[in-house]
C-alpha cells in the first residue's frame, strides 16, 4: 500500500499525469477516423454528450475509488472488501481492467509504433501528388509486417521501460514539456488547415448533426471513444488516484482534464478535415488510416517541413507513451504486490504478453487481413470487444459501486463535496443517469 511519501506533491502532479493518461492517439488519431467513419456531427454531439453525462461522474468515481484504497485497482478493491464489507466479487472489477488495459494496449503500441515511423517520413518535397503519395506511403507501410514488427517492438520497450521507472519519475518531467508544445502546435496546425483546406466543409461535417446518420453503432461507438479518450472504465485513473493529495478539489481537477482532452480532440478534427475535403485523394471514411494518410499532407509545402513534421509526429508519440504506461501501470503495480516481484520484472512479462497480442492486430493489416471474428477483423475486433464493451462495462459497475454499494455519507465526506445542490446532481449521475444511459446504448446496440 502506498505511504505518505509516495503521494504526489502539488495539485499538478496528478492533473499532469492523468492528462498525459488521457490525452494521446485517442484524441489526434482515434477521434477524427471514428468521427469521420460514423458520419460526423451526430456522432461528435452522442460523443460530447457522453463525456458529460458519464465521463464526468465516472472519473471522479474512479479517482475517489483509486484515493481511498491508496493502492492498484485490485489491492483497491480488496480494501473495500474488508473495510466496506461489499462483496468479494468486487475484486473481480480489477481484474477484468487490468486484463482490458493488455488488450488495449497491444494494439495503442502498433499505431503509436507507426507514429515513431512516421518522425522519419515526411512527403519528399519535390512529390507531384502529395497526397497520391500518402496514401501510397501507407498502403507500402502497413504491407510489411517486419516493418511493423520493428516499431511496434520499440514502442512497447520504451513503455515498459518507463513503467519499470516508475511512472512518474519516468515521464512526470517530460509531460510538462510535452504537453504544451503539444498544444501549441496542434493550434497552429489547425490554424494553417483552415487557411489552406476546406475549413467550411470540415466545421459542417464536425458540427452540423444529420440525426438520419445515427445508428446503434453510431451510438456505441461514440460511447466507446468517450471511456477510451478519457481512459476510463479499466483502473488507470483509478491506478493513478491512489497517489492524488488528500485535499485535491476532484471537480476542479477532472474538469479541467476533462476540458483539455475534449479541446485536443476537437482540435485534430480541425486539422485533419480541411485537408481531407480539400484532397480527393482522402477520405473521411478511412479508417484507422485516416490521421496518417493526412498529416503528412498537412506538412508539405509549409516552410521547413521535415521538421515541423519530425518535430510534430515526436510530440505525437511521447503523447502517446505518456498513455500507454497508464494501461499497464495497474496490472505491473498488482503483480509487483502480489508476487513480490520487481516492476522491471513483473512490466517485462506484461509487456511480452501485449507484444504477443499486438502481432494479431498488426497481421490483420497484412498477414491475416482476410481472418474473421464476428464479420470484423482481429484488430477490430479487439478494438470493438475492449472499447464498445470492456470500458463501458468497467464504467457501469464502477459508478454502480459508488452509487449504490457504497453508503452516501461515506462517499459524499470522503469526496469533500460542501454545496448540497451540486451532491444532488453528482450524485443522481452517478446513481442514475450514467448507469441507465450506459445499459440503454448496450440493450439498444446489441440486441
Ligand atoms: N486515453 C488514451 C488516449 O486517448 C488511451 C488510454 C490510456 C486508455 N489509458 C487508458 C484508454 C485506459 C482506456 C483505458 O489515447
């Protein structure tokens, strides 16, 4: 169980990491293919609509969960057990989100292992059809499984090595610089996408619902990409809470993390539409693809592009390291506990089992692109199985324990929430309308 010592200073050690948790290629490569695959505005308003109405009373859960355990999810768990006497199956919540966060995990280090590709691939200047080429240039990538291999491999050491750190002495320094820079660049990419693409175009594809376009898995995807995007539902915000200061205002806090994940993604959506309008070459439809046949093109022809595009895919990958440990930091935090093994140990194990996982996801590019489960491929149906059901059904016991198990004197002293106006709001979420409306989207969708 973590001590004193081990609980972070100052309010923005946990903002920091958690953010850096929560922002990552969810928001710049996942967001814009998901909009653009479901058709826009009305999967943006579903998506915004859940991050409010579940994201906001489920991360203030799992932090409040994951801040009174003191320890990592399962260890959480048991806690709750023997003080709260709730049942023993608890326990199981713990597991099933370590589990999820491998599964997550393995197929985040193939994109994020793309990412790093990308630093050194820029569109050469004197291309005729940058965008012909993009599109070429990723078609060539993801045919060679080696190729994938090798940077799928070197994503997935640099997490665990960086786990084996200890999270935030391995990226506690590198999200305050990240982060930033970040934002300044994505601000300026999106002002120069305006300028040079189909701004118009973008905004009423992003903005303008056409309600016609929902479907229920217009509705389980958004559901899905809102846990996904504010990594929610498995125990890494949980993971993390266990180190937040005991006086941390958590409204304030997941607000603001909240408000900067949402801006990032919204963000992307402005940077990569524009140019897809303006490039019949692309489209809105792509897929996973989308954020990398794009971006390139976003690059060329802007002054000193080769950097600004190393410079811009770095950012993207440290962004995407400062997500992947908070996927494996839970089940390395319990197998340290429950096997008094070291992290660098218990996070090499870990990390082969996600590296075996991901090869399934990186042949359905190639090798096994034919191979079905359920009409979808491996690295959909991972994607689906973890996203659409695994987080969401992670949120649904979460805010059910903090609604319903859990007596509501303990959690509104233990949440330090004063105004009685704004307890009856947080908690009539967390009791009713996030629960309801998760169970609703899974009966609506599946059945
Ligand atoms: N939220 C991260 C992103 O948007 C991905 C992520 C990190 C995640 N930790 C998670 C997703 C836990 C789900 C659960 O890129």
């Amino acid at each position: 169980m973590a001590n004193n010592s081990k609980i972070w200073k100052g309010n923005w050690t946990f903002i920091l990491a958690a953010a850096g948790s929560a922002v990552g290629l969810g928001n710049i490569w996942k967001f814009p293919y998901m909009a653009g695959e479901n058709g826009g505005g009305a999967f943006v308003i579903i998506y915004l609509a859940c991050i409010v109405l579940i994201g906001f009373p489920v991360m203030m859960s799992e932090i409040f969960l994951g801040k009174y355990g003191r320890s990592s999810p399962v260890y959480t768990m048991k806690k709750f057990v023997s003080l709260k006497g709730i049942s023993s199956y608890w326990v199981l919540l713990g597991w099933f989100g370590a589990l999820a966060g491998l599964m997550i995990l393995s197929y985040y280090s193939v994109f994020a292992g793309i990412s790093l590709a990308y630093i050194f691939s820029p569109i050469p200047a004197d291309s005729l059809n940058p965008s012909q080429y993009s599109v070429d240039f990723f078609a060539q990538f993801q045919s060679s499984p080696m190729r994938m291999i090798f940077w799928h491999s070197l994503f997935l050491i640099l997490t665990c090595f960086i786990v084996a750190k200890g999270v935030v002495d391995g990226i506690g320094a590198t999200i305050k610089i990240i982060m930033p820079t970040l934002f300044f660049l994505i601000i300026l990419l999106s002002i120069y996408s305006s300028f040079t693409g189909e701004i118009g175009k973008a905004i009423s594809f992003l903005f303008m619902p056409d309600f016609s376009k929902i479907t229920s898995s217009v509705i389980i995807s958004a559901m899905g990409q809102a846990f996904f995007t504010l990594s929610l539902g498995m125990g890494a915000i949980m993971a993390y809470g266990a180190y937040i200061p005991e006086e941390q205002n958590l409204t304030k806090t997941v607000s603001l993390i909240i408000f900067l994940d949402t801006f990032v993604a919204i963000i992307a959506g402005v940077i990569i539409f524009p140019i897809v309008f303006a490039n019949p070459e692309l489209t809105p439809t792509a897929g996973p693809s989308l954020f990398f046949e794009t971006l390139p093109v976003a690059f060329y022809g802007i002054p000193f592009s080769f950097f600004a595009s190393a410079l811009f895919f770095i950012l993207v990958s440290l962004a995407a390291l400062s997500s992947s440990v908070s996927l494996i930091e839970p089940s390395t935090a319990w197998m340290e506990d429950r096997f008094k093994i070291s992290r660098t140990y218990a996070v090499t194990i870990l990390g082969s089992i996600a590296w075996l996982l991901g090869l399934g996801s990186l042949f359905s590019f190639n090798l096994i692109a034919d191979f079905q489960i359920f009409s979808m491929s491996f690295l959909d149906f991972m994607d689906f199985l973890t996203n659409s059901i695994m987080l969401p059904l992670g949120g649904l016991f979460i805010a059910l324990l903090v609604g319903w198990i859990l007596s509501e004197n303990f959690v509104k002293e233990e949440m330090k929430i004063k105004n009685e106006l704004y307890w009856k709001i947080w908690i009539n979420l967390t009791r009713y309308v996030a629960p309801i409306l998760i169970g609703l989207v899974f009966i609506f969708a599946l059945f």
